[in-house]
C-alpha cells in the first residue's frame, strides 16, 4: 500500500545507544519547523508501549503505522532509534519501498569507546551499566542493500544536521504554517 506523496521526505536515523540520533533528528525538525513528524523509537516503545525491544514486537507495526499516517497526512518523516536490522529492517525497506516520495537513511556510527563515554553524560546512565550497553552495542548492523549513508564521530551535530537537510532536500522546501 502506498504511503506519502511525491513531496513528502521519509528519513531514517539509526545508530547504537549514544551515538546522536536524537539529538540530530531534534536538530533537523528544529531547522524545518511545522510540517516533520519525528517518530522516535524509544517513545513509542518505552513510553507509548512500556516494551521490551524483541523480534516481532508491537512496537515495530507502532512505528510503521505512525509514520505511514504522518507521511499521508502531509508531514516529512524523521524515524529515528537504535532499530535493529534484524528487527526492524523488513518494516524499514517495506516503508520505504511503499513511500511514494524520496527516502534518505543514515546510520551514525560511533565506536564502542566513544560509545561509553558518551552514554556517561546522559540521565539513563544511572539506569543503564556498562554492561547492558555493551549487550546492546551492534558494531556497524547496517540495512542490507547498501541503502545508508554512514555518518562516523568526526561529523558532529550541526555537520550532521546540515547534511541530512541538504541530502534530503529538506533544506529548500517550506515548514507548514
């Protein structure tokens, strides 16, 4: 079933646990205003759900669904979370094969140490030790297909941030009023 319009942008920002993709995806709506949909996994499964991440979870169909409607309804869609290829990557290429307008996914690619440090300076760090992280960490768990562009540490936020909106386009287009 086709999804969006031929104006409409699906973007998919993947990424292990601190490696910056809520706080590129917080960015690039930010710089658009009205009109992105942002689609984090980590609301709709933890907050929306209250899941546990696990193949053939509710979460996945939760996070298709969200952004199928918004893409319909009009918006440009950021989806953004850890999203495990095993997991979610059949929903991923589904969505993007069914979307009517340009997709753009990018993977952000932090190493394991960087990994840890970073997850140091965050509120769940109280909550999350070393070692579940470490259980969670997939070192490079690309899409089949070549389909992402792989952002690595030296690229930092407004970097970041500037090339999703100029690779997707969104930079030229307008936010809704």
């Amino acid at each position: 079933m086709k999804v969006g319009t031929t104006q409409t942008r699906l973007v998919v920002l993947r990424g292990n646990s601190a490696s910056g993709k809520s706080s590129v995806a917080a960015g690039v709506r930010e710089r658009f205003g009205r009109g992105l949909a942002l689609v984090g996994q980590d609301n709709l499964r933890r907050t929306v759900l209250r899941e546990r991440d696990r193949p053939g979870a509710a979460s996945i169909g939760l996070i298709d669904t969200v952004a199928g409607y918004a893409l319909d309804a009009g918006y440009h869609v950021v989806i953004e979370g850890i999203l495990y290829a095993d997991r979610y990557g059949e929903m991923l290429a589904r969505l993007r094969t069914d979307h009517r307008g340009p997709c753009h996914a990018y993977y952000l690619h932090v190493p394991w140490e960087e990994t840890l440090a970073r997850h140091a300076t965050k509120p769940i760090a109280d909550e999350v030790g070393a070692a579940q992280l470490r259980d969670w960490y997939r070192e490079l768990d690309l899409l089949p297909g070549g389909v992402e562009t792989v952002i690595g540490p030296d690229s930092d936020l407004a970097r970041t941030v500037d090339r999703i909106m100029h690779d997707t386009g969104l930079a030229g287009l307008p936010a809704r009023e």
